[in-house]
C-alpha cells in the first residue's frame, strides 16, 4: 500500500479545516462573517477565505445578507443518510396519527454519539416546544427521547455514558449516575421513558424505544406538553403503541423479500 505524500497530508489538512469551519454553525449562529470565523476556529483568515470559496463553490456554503450560512447541498446530502431518512420516511404518518390523538407535540430522534437528534417534529396547534427543533440535539440523559435510546443502547456505552459528567439542564435533571441507572432498569421493562421538566422546566416528555431486526435500537418517539407526570402517563398507552407499530413496520420494510 502507498505511503500517504506530503500533498496528500496537505488535503487531508484542508479537509479537516474546511469541516471544522462548517461545525461553527449552529441554531444560535446560522450566518457568519469569514472574519468571525477564523477567529472562532483559529485558522488564519487568508487560508479561511480560500476554503469559504471553496466551499461556495461546491454547495456546503451560500452568500447571506452579513456573511455566508450552511448551503442547501449539505440538505441534499443529509436526505440521503440510510438510517434516519428511513426511519423518518415511515414514522411521519405514524407521527401525525399520534399527534391527532393526543393533540401534543410528536418529536423522532435518533442517536449520535452521547446525544440525541430530532429528526422529525409534528407542532401541537396550541402548545409550542421551542427546546426541540428539526436537526437540533439534546443530552440523552437530560431527555425522554435519550432515556428511552439509552435504556437499550450496548452495556459499554451506557457505562460510559454513566462515568461521564452528567450535566444538569435543568434543576430536575437527573446527575445521578445511580439513579440514571436505575430508572433506566424500568424503562427496559416498561418500554416507556419519562422526562418530567428534566429538559425544559414546565414540560414533559412520554417516549418510547423504536427498534429494527434484533432487537437493534435505531430511535424514539415521543409526545411532549405541560402537564403533571400523573396526567403524563396517560398518554403512555398512546407512544407505546406507536413505537411497536413503527418497529415492526421498519422490521417489515428491511426484510428481504
């Protein structure tokens, strides 16, 4: 096998760099000066110039009003990602349904890496959500979507969620490793995640693990409002079934025929 050249390091340098500049966008900084970014990443401004032009130039960025923003090619590319473009594909209508009967908002996430990612949100009419957004992320310790992936997520990757500071979003978020852990024994058994103003104070969340073939964790769907967990949980029957029905749907649809 060839050895990597000087001009191959070289690429795989501006690769890197130009990644680095698209990770700086955010919900918060959707739009950007090339001055602010090479402060904020540390890459000399002459050399963030030329891979901004670059990056126009292949799609990942566009001209706004003061700076550049995320371009729709990286749209097109993520639409194309197997997991979740599936997952979504076929939980919407279930997602829909679920926000009918209940008259709440329905979130979808998947996981990645120690958090979760909303893949598809379905408003209440009268009750807005703005912690939750499309593409936004959320701690999977801090959320009901995150409990519900975690509880059957590899032994290995719980323990290390688990040793890893667990940061509070609020003064009900759970840090407690051992009572993470514990309340992570009942969900495995009742199939059924909690988030009680744990992300967000005056909200709740009722979950549920979505799987594919063996058992495989791929996602979570859940209904979130403003209520008490008493009244929460009548609505455990509801996102419960919904997950079973799109579990068995993505099971279903990943069979060789």
């Amino acid at each position: 096998m060839a050895r990597p050249t000087a001009q191959d390091d070289g690429a795989l340098s501006s690769l890197s760099r130009g990644l680095a500049l698209l990770d700086l966008f955010s919900a918060v900084d959707r739009e950007m000066s090339i001055s602010e970014m090479a402060r904020r990443s540390g890459i000399p401004k002459s050399t963030t110039h030329r891979l901004v032009g670059d990056l126009i130039a292949w799609g990942a960025l566009e001209h706004g009003q003061r700076g550049v923003r995320l371009g729709v090619r990286l749209f097109e590319l993520g639409t194309l990602v197997t997991t979740p473009s599936t997952l979504r594909e076929l939980a919407v209508p279930y997602a829909h349904n679920l926000n009918e009967v209940t008259h709440l908002t329905c979130n979808l996430a998947v996981r990645e890496g120690t958090e979760i990612i909303y893949i598809e949100k379905i408003s209440s009419r009268t009750l807005k959500v703005p912690h939750s957004r499309l593409g936004g992320r959320a701690a999977l310790h801090a959320t009901g979507l995150g409990k519900a992936i975690l509880a059957f997520s590899d032994p290995e990757f719980v323990d290390a969620v688990l040793s890893s500071a667990l940061v509070s979003k609020t003064p009900k978020t759970i840090t407690s490793a051992k009572t993470l852990r514990l309340e992570l024994g009942q969900i495995r058994e009742s199939k059924v995640a909690y988030d009680v103003e744990e992300s967000q104070l005056g909200m709740f969340c009722v979950a549920a693990p979505i799987f594919t073939r063996q058992n495989v964790i791929v996602g979570a769907i859940s209904v979130t409002g403003a209520t008490a967990l008493a009244q929460a949980k009548h609505f455990a029957p509801a996102v419960r079934t919904t997950a079973m029905a799109l579990s068995r749907a993505l099971e279903s649809r990943r069979r060789p025929s």
